[in-house]
C-alpha cells in the first residue's frame, strides 16, 4: 500500500509537541489559592464577629442594659478607671461605652455620682468615700503660774479646724490653777474631748505644768552631729532648758529636740510610711509623733524630758542655776550654746 513501504516509518510513534501554555500545572499553585481562599474567609469571619461584638451595626435593635455596682472606698485610695469596676453592662461590649466620674473627690469623705453611657443609654451611679482612720489628735505641756488662765487649744499641737475641742471637766482646771503646793513644778493631766465635723471622737490626755515663777528664758544647747548606727542618717539634739526666778534658777523644764537626716531617700520613705500606718515612730530608741521634712530628708522628734533624770544623769550640782548650766554644757560638753528669753 501506497504510504506503507517504507519500513522506517513502521512501529513509530510520532512525538507530542506541547506549547507552554500546555504545560501541566503545578501543585503548588494550587495549595496556594486554598491558602488565600482560607486566609479570605477568616478576614470576612473577623470582620463580622467585630461588626456583631464591638459595634453593634448589623442588629440595631439588641437592647443594653446597665447595671451599675455599690462602690465604696477609703480616702486615699486610688479611683479606678475600668468601666467594670462600676456596672454590669449587657447587650453590648463595655468598650463602646463611655464612664465619667470626675467629681468623685478621692481626698474627702462623702458621697459622689458617676455616669456611664452606652449609645442612647445613660446610668448614674453612686460612689461612698469614707474616713475610717481614727482621729488623731496630738498635745503638747501647757506652762502655766497660779491665778493664769488657760485655753484648751493651748494643749493641742495639730489644731484642724474641723474638730471641736473641750476640757472633759473644766472644774479641774480650775482647781489646779488655784491650789496650794509644796513644791513646783506641778504637773497634772488633763482630759480633752475632741470631735470632728465628720462625727468621729476622741479623748486624749494633755499635760498642765503650775510653776512657782514664769519661764524667763531657755538655755538651748546643740550638739554635734553623729553617725546613727546601721543607718544613714546623722542624728543632732538640741536641749531647751528653762530658766526662772530671782536667782536665773532651772525650772525642772526641759525638751529636747532630736533630729535625723538622711541620705538614703528609701529609709527616709520607709520610715514615714511607717509612721503614717502606725501613728508613732521609734528612731534610735527615740519614740514620738515626728515632724517630716522631704524636701531635706530630715525627720524631727520634739519630746520633754523627764527633769528629775536629767539632773541625776548629768549631776545636781551642774544643774542648779543658769551658771552652772552653762559651765556644764558650755565648758565641759563643748556644746553649742545660746540663751533665748522667753517669748522671742
């Protein structure tokens, strides 16, 4: 047969010629369009899981419903800013909700309103501060002679405005300023009633001292400065010793003011701290109601002294008169050394 004889063309198979665009396809290619199909599909769930949870746009009508919480804090403490610390909120999520509780005054007692608003729907809720810290009342010697008259709040060293202050029994006042005595000084405690505008009330001890003459003057000494041990502080006292009479003779008053500086600002801080929890504070077995200097670091302690153990400690006969004080603390203890009359 024509187109049959030729045996090079017999049990040939004829090539394939395939174009590129021919070319089978990879199977990455098609791994990769599931994954930009899976990746589409989480974008548009994300996308309405927000619409549905964070703004509310595709269900107008879902109904929000606040309920706001009964909140009470001490003064001093810090006022929150979470808006679920203040109400329960449904039928949306609390961030697309707005709190304002500005007035909330969280250095005085009282009772505050805050706001809170959803959309449409407002809330107005109520927060208590409340002061559970006892009062405080601080009181110092009062100096007086026979036939002076005397003023409660001459007794107190923190007067506050707010609070009222009272003898207990102003008849024994009395009586201690008109009576006769041996020997001076008398020194007799004294009831004092204090109550706050708040309602709070407490009753202290102050201490009234009858002299035999009136203080003329103080003989201050101050000494020098010293290491504190396991501390940094530096540590001075100053003494104020009175002196009275014809004879400049010491009156068996005296105080001495001690005072701590420091350099290392967190022992200084720790110390206050303390104080502030515990209303006393003891520093190099010194104890009292501190003055507090952070500007200077510098904690000041003001406390009478018992004068009987000052002149056994320090010998009755340097101890007598303005004379002999000064040779004493001048001369021998090389203290630095003053007199103030008194009054100035």
């Amino acid at each position: 047969m024509p187109g049959f004889d030729n045996s090079a063309v017999v049990g040939t198979t004829p090539p394939i010629s395939l174009e590129p665009d021919q070319q089978p396809k990879k199977k990455s290619n098609k791994l990769l369009f599931i994954i930009i199909i899976l990746l589409v599909l989480a974008g548009v769930g994300f996308g309405t899981y927000y619409l549905l949870t964070y703004t509310d746009l595709l269900n107008k009508n879902t109904k929000v419903t606040i309920e706001t919480k009964e909140l009470e804090f001490n003064v001093g403490d810090t006022l929150p800013s979470d808006i679920d610390k203040f109400a329960t909120i449904t039928g949306t999520d609390s961030r697309n909700c707005n709190l304002d509780n500005k007035s909330v005054d969280m250095t005085k007692a009282g009772n505050y309103q805050f706001t809170i608003k959803c959309g449409e729907s407002l809330k107005v809720g109520k927060v208590s501060v409340v002061d559970n810290a006892e009062l405080v009342v601080e009181t110092k010697s009062v100096y007086k002679i026979k036939t002076d008259t005397v003023d409660v709040k001459e007794f107190i060293s923190n007067i506050d405005n707010d609070v009222n202050y009272e003898f207990v029994d102003e008849n024994a006042i009395n009586t201690i300023l008109t009576g006769t005595y041996d020997a001076y000084p008398v020194i007799k405690d004294v009831k004092i009633k204090a109550t706050a505008t708040s309602g709070k009330t407490a009753e202290v001890d102050g201490k009234i001292v009858l002299l035999k003459d009136p203080i003329k003057g103080f003989y201050i000494c101050d000494t020098n400065e010293e290491e504190v041990s396991s501390s940094s502080a530096k540590m001075t006292t100053t003494y104020h010793l009175a002196i009275s009479g014809e004879n400049n003779d010491f009156s068996k008053i005296a105080k001495a003011v001690y005072k701590f500086k420091y350099s290392d600002k967190e022992e200084y801080n720790r110390l206050k701290e303390e104080y502030n929890t515990n209303n006393k504070l003891t520093v190099n077995s010194i104890t009292g109601n501190p003055v507090f200097d952070d500007a200077n670091s510098t904690i000041t302690f003001d406390n009478e002294l018992d004068s009987d153990k000052l002149i056994k400690d320090n010998g009755e006969a340097n101890m007598e008169n303005y004379r002999t004080i000064s040779n004493y603390y001048k001369n021998e203890l090389k203290y630095n050394c003053r007199y103030e009359k008194s009054g100035e």
